[in-house]
C-alpha cells in the first residue's frame, strides 16, 4: 500500500513539475511565447536574458517557491492522515530519502516535462527549491554567493554550477561542525545529496546537447 502511495506522489511530483511557471510569466505579462524567444527553453535564464530581468527573477522565485512548499505540504498531509487513521506505515512516506525522491520526481517534470513534448528548462530554481527543504542554511548561503556571481561578475552559468554543487559541500561541512544542524538526518544522506547533484547534471547535459551548446 505504501509504495502505492510513494509511486502515486511521484507522479504527481512530475506533473507539478510540468508546470512551467516561465511560459505562464512570459504569456501573461508580454504576451509571448517563450519557446520562440533566446534559447527556446522555458526557464529562469532564457527570460532573465532575453526577456526581463525582473520577470526572470519573479520565475526564478516561484519555481523555488513551489518545489519547497509541495514537499512541505506533501509531509503535512500524510502527518495528518497518519494522526487521523493512526496509520504508522505513513511515517515512511516523508522520510527524507522518498521526499528526496520526490523532489527529483518534480526536477524531472521540468526538465523533461510530457505535457510540453520534454521540452522544460534547467531546472535549478527548482532544484534550490526542494534542496532548501532538507537543508536551507547551505541554499541560502548558496544564493547569495550565485546573486553576486551574476550582478557582480556576469557569469550566469558558472553561478548555475555553482548552485547544484555548493550546496552538498556546505551541508558535508555544517553537519559535521554545527551541532544543531539536521542532525535527524542520518548520516548516508550526503551521499544522496551527492546523487541527486549528479543526476541533475545529466539532465542539463541531455539539455545542452539538445541546445546544441556541445
């Protein structure tokens, strides 16, 4: 019953993440169509350069916003079903590995998103997003470090790299130095961080070879 359950939320982790906040953004506020504009991709970077900063910087904030507060609304409602039908089992269901899980289920949904033929963005503010569930101080730490990379410095996709790798080293360092840092999460967890940092490099790999840019 459980895995049936994990399996029905993965679904619709990949759906949700389907949902492309960037040609919603590019539509209603200047009537475009983001895969014909830039790059063709519907993501953060192609509105932030080609369309409006400021509307990049609104898509950017969404799609970090919507990956954090589905899983957080994800482990609400299965802790009060499971309070309300005394379920136990339920408690596996937002475990940190399956909200992990989860998670990559909505950076698949829109990297590669079926209801617009697989053609989705990067992926990174969602990956912010739902890395921020687990562990906020390093995204945090993170993101200001990527801010000052592109308004001081100008480089975007160095600041991308950036946000994917960074953040499992800074959660490797707190860990093992702050004492009050998610030490509920077990101990393995960084290896799944380190896992889940490189299969979101094979999907920007599958991205830019289909952009062309190697």
């Amino acid at each position: 019953m459980t895995a049936i359950i994990a399996i029905l939320i993965f679904i619709l982790a990949y759906l949700y993440g389907g949902f492309s906040t960037a040609q919603i953004i590019a539509k209603s506020f200047r009537s475009l169509n983001v895969y014909k504009v830039g790059t063709g991709i519907a993501d953060t970077e192609n509105i932030y350069t080609n369309i409006s900063k400021s509307m990049g910087l609104l898509v950017g904030a969404i799609d970090l916003s919507k990956a954090y507060l589905f899983l957080m609304v994800v482990e609400f409602i299965l802790r009060i079903l499971g309070n309300a039908t005394s379920f136990a089992e339920l408690s596996i269901l937002y475990s940190p590995t399956l909200m992990m899980v989860y998670g990559v289920g909505m950076l698949i949904g829109h990297c590669l998103p079926l209801t617009h033929h697989f053609r989705g963005g990067r992926g990174i503010f969602t990956y912010m997003g739902f890395f921020a569930y687990f562990a906020f101080l390093p995204v945090f730490v993170t993101a200001i470090l990527a801010m000052i990379l592109v308004w001081r410095f100008k480089q975007v996709r160095f600041a991308q790299y950036t946000i994917v790798v960074l953040p499992v080293i800074l959660y490797q360092i707190f860990y093992h130095t702050i004492p009050w840092f998610r030490q509920e999460l077990p101990p393995y967890f960084t290896a799944i961080l380190i896992g889940t940092a490189c299969f979101m490099g094979i999907l920007n790999i599958i991205l830019s070879k289909r952009l062309g840019e190697f």
